[in-house]
C-alpha cells in the first residue's frame, strides 16, 4: 500500500513539473517577471509545447493559484468557472496547439501576483501546469521633480526636469500624456525639462500613458516663486478723458544675466498671450485700433511706461504687461484699469428755480462723471470762441446780460476733447423795463387806435346825415328860388305903384316888404306879400 503512494507521488510529480518529461513538454513565459501600470492593458507572451500524440482538450490561466485547482480562473476555455474578478477583462489571445497568450485590460492593483498556465488532454487524463509561471507587478504612475529643491524651493533661473515614471516598472519604451492643469500638452516624452524654470510654470502636472486616461497619475504641484521677475505698475486705477492722451506709468526688474527678447501690452486679457495686442515690440499682431496710437516710452530695461493718444471709450479695460527673457516670462497681475468719460459743463446757480437774473451767483465747472480731473488744465468756449480763462471753473458773480450765451469746455490743446455746450441766458433788469414800457406803449397805441376808429366811425355816420340834409335843403331851395322870383317881380311892382299914392302906413309896408327876401322865412313873405295887395 506504500508502495502505491508513493508511486501515484511520482507520477503526479512526472505531469505536474515542467520539464520533467524533457523538452517534448513545456511553458515558456517571456518578460518574467512583468510590470504593469494601473488602468493600463497588459500583455502576458506565453508559448506552450507537448508530444505529438497529446490532444490539448481544455486550457485555462489561474491567478495565484500553483496547481490551478481552486475553479477560479481568469480564462477558461469553456468559459466556466470565471472569476468575478476578471471577467469582461481578461482574453485568451492564443490557441490549443502552440500560443498561450494572455491579455487583461484596465490593470488594477488587486491583479499583482502569480499567473500560471494549463493545459489538459482530450479523455482528461493528462494535465500540465506551468509552473512555477510568471509574476506581474502593478504600479501607479507618478511626477517626479529633479534635482529636490527641498528648503529653498524652485526660483525663477533654475533647470528643472519633471519625470513621468514608477517605483518599480520600467517604463522607457512608452509614450506619455502631460497634463499642465488639467490641459494636454504637445510632449510626449517622459521628462519635461525647463531651463530655465519661470514662473508661467507654475501649475499641477501630471502624465498618463499615450492614448489611455485611466492611467493618469496624480497632480502633482509645481510652484515657482516669483522674486526674480516683477512688473510694479505706479497706479493702478486711472481715468482719462475722451479723446485725450493717457500715460501708464510702468517699472519691471529680472535678474541680470538675462535679456529682453520682446515686450507687449495687452488689454483685457488675464494671461498677457491674447491677440491682437495693445503694442509689441515686434510690431507683430497689433489691433488696428491701437496702430499710431499706442507707443511704449519705455525700454528694454527698466522703463515700460505706454502712452495711448486720443482715447476712445473703446479703450476702457484692464491693460497689462509683458515681457520675454531668455524663454522666461511674465504677466504681472491685477494690471492698470482704465476708465474713459466724457467732458461736460455742469452749471450751479444763487437761483434754485427760474430764469437767471443779473446779479445773481453762477458757476461753470468743467468736470466728468467719474475721472478726477483736478491736475488738470482747460480751454473753455463762448459761442464757440476760446475764452482766455485755463481752470476748471468759470465765476460769474454777479452774472450779467452780457454773460449769455452757449459754453463748453476742453482739455488745454486738445479740442477733440470738447464736452456738449450749455446754453445760458441771462434776464437783464433794463431789458425788463424796456419790456414794460414797450408793452404800456403798445397798449396806449391800441387803446388810441379804438377811439380813433370809434371817433372816425361815429363822424361818418353825421356827415352822411348832414349829406342827406344838405341834398334835401338845395331841393327845396331850388324850389323856392322861382317862387322868390316871381314874388320879388310882384314886390317890386306894388313898391313902384305904393310910391305914387299909397298911405303912410302902405309905403311902411312896401318898403318892409321890398327888403331881400329871407328864403328861410319864406311863407313869412308871402303873408307881406299878401297884405301889401290888400
């Protein structure tokens, strides 16, 4: 019964060994052991051989598992027994006859440990197991920083290298993601080199392999400091006028060995790399807007002071600077902000209410919204004509009439600052009574023309009656004229005859009667005539 024991030992030991039954009978495992990185696909070259009268029925991979009897498998080839593990990652690449391959994808770190290949005949006689397999090891990738600036930290000026790599795995044949913040990079080596480092480095980095995200590694951060390279802007708030001339006072430093290679100015732009630009020194991508009126004072040393003429509300923004040494750069930030209003003439008067009077209290200021202009000097316009005054503020104390007019208000030199016109105008007292006595006079004359024209009607009216009177009086006249006549024959007939005989008291009548006639009285007379015929 030993005996027998110790025989089945023996065989058991014969199949399960590799090698044992010569070279007729192997596994052979290339790149033992492997290192993979974590969420990368991994590749286990395996080739396999036996005797020609051998029938491979069934092959399988265990993972940890020397004799590969545990019914866990990462392959199967009848699929059975899969473990949870590995199941929709792990593919058998190879065959029943000669290749054994296997390929797992997205790594994790649980996958580390001992593979081993299997193969067992058709009537399941005969089994071989690989051993003693091959060892795969997992890693994460990681940023490295070379040389250590542990203490004094990375200045502006040093050389730096920052690696893409692991602990454990070689990793000189693959390609490489960078990432600067979260945003790709073009390289796609394994290092990063800067030399010199600037500040613009500054930032979280990390590296993935080429073409997989699941492997990137952690950030790492990547800080410069800045005490080598600065921009000191003099103020940092300023306000111009439309259509003046406006100066941004600049100073900027970097470390001596180093040169200038271009400057620039830029507006609204947080990282001093947008286009067009405000000015270059190139002269390279500058907006046509600011073309002939943006220039730099300054130089390629300290000075990087910019003027910009004839402002336009356009121009209102954050404006910032720039300058390239030696592959360093820097764009100081917060920048200068830059306000832009209009001029405009603003009237403050004695009189709250009403028209402006002679004599009172008026004042003209030439001022803006939101720009101090303080510091500054002025040209004001009557009418349009240059005043000789040069401050900010007319007085008129008191005004007078001959203060009216339109006024506005320029930069001293520089009319195309000019502000809209006010108009003023000014009551004079004497205009007030030449105002009253022309008014009492107009009255008087209507007042004198209704009586005339009641007067001229009311004589038109008598003189038609009269008229018609008159008309009436030479009719009747007319009348009485051959009446007259033939009594003065009769009269003076009877006077001839009285003289001759008549009585006294008969010539009295005669000669009563022989007097001119009084036509008016004209029945009067023919009563004389009447009583002279008696």
């Amino acid at each position: 019964m030993g005996l027998q024991y110790a025989l089945s030992f023996w065989i058991l030991t014969v199949v399960f060994l590799p090698g044992v039954l010569g070279s007729e009978w192997a596994v052979e495992y290339s790149g033992n052991p492997l290192c993979a990185i974590r969420g990368s696909t991994v590749v286990i070259p395996c080739s396999y051989k036996y005797e020609n009268s051998f029938e491979v029925e069934t092959v399988m991979w265990c993972h940890d598992d020397e004799y590969c009897d545990k019914m866990a498998y990462v392959s199967h080839s009848s699929n059975t027994g899969i473990s949870d593990a590995f199941r929709d990652r792990a593919e058998y690449l190879g065959n029943k006859e000669k290749n054994c391959t296997l390929r797992i994808k997205n790594i994790t770190k649980k996958d580390a440990g001992l593979y081993i290949f299997k193969f067992i005949n058709k009537d399941n006689k005969l089994r071989w197991s690989g051993s003693p397999g091959t060892t795969l090891m997992v890693d994460e990738l990681k940023v490295a920083m070379t040389p250590q600036k542990e203490g004094t930290g990375v200045s502006e000026g040093d050389s730096v290298n920052l690696t893409c790599g692991t602990d454990s795995c070689s990793l000189s044949q693959s390609e490489f993601t960078w990432f600067k913040d979260n945003q790709q990079l073009p390289e796609t080596q394994s290092t990063l080199h800067f030399s010199p480092v600037c500040t613009s480095h500054s930032a979280n980095y990390s590296c993935g392999l080429k073409g997989n995200r699941q492997t990137v590694s952690e950030s790492m951060n990547f800080s410069v400091k800045d005490d080598a390279w600065t921009v000191h802007y003099t103020e940092r708030n300023l306000c111009a006028a439309r259509g003046s001339t406006v100066f941004i006072q600049c100073e900027y430093e970097y470390p001596e060995p180093y040169k200038v290679n271009s400057s620039m100015w830029s507006r609204n732009d947080v990282d001093c790399t947008g286009k067009p630009y405000v000015y270059h020194s190139n002269n390279a991508d500058i907006s046509a807007e600011y073309t002939g009126r943006a220039e730099l004072l300054g130089n390629k040393v300290r000075n990087c002071t910019l003027q910009i003429k004839n402002i336009r509300k356009t121009d209102a923004g954050e404006c910032r600077f720039r300058f390239v040494t030696n592959g360093c750069e820097k764009c100081d930030g917060p920048g200068v902000t830059l306000q832009v209003d209009e001029l405009k003439v603003v009237m403050t008067s004695s009189r709250v209410n009403g028209t402006i009077r002679e004599g009172d209290s008026v004042k003209l200021t030439c001022d803006t919204d939101s720009c101090s202009l303080s510091q500054s000097e002025f040209t004001w316009f009557k009418d349009n004509q240059t005043l000789p005054e040069a401050q900010s503020t007319l007085h008129f104390s008191p005004i007078s009439y001959h203060h009216t007019g339109k006024y506005s208000c320029a930069l001293n030199g520089k009319k195309v600052t000019v502000s809209d016109e006010v108009n003023i105008i000014v009551e004079s007292h004497f205009n007030t009574i030449i105002i009253i006595t022309a008014v009492a006079i107009l009255l008087i004359v209507l007042i004198g023309a209704v009586v005339i024209i009641i007067f001229m009607k009311r004589r038109n009216s008598v003189n038609v009656d009269k008229t018609e009177e008159g008309t009436k009086k030479r009719e009747d006249k007319d009348l009485c004229s051959d009446s007259e006549e033939q009594a003065d024959s009769a009269v003076y007939a009877n006077c001839m005859d009285s003289s001759k005989g008549k009585s006294r008291t008969s010539n009295r009548y005669s000669e009563e009667s022989c007097e001119l006639p009084d036509y008016e009285n004209l029945n009067i007379q023919e009563r004389v005539y009447g009583n002279i015929n008696i």
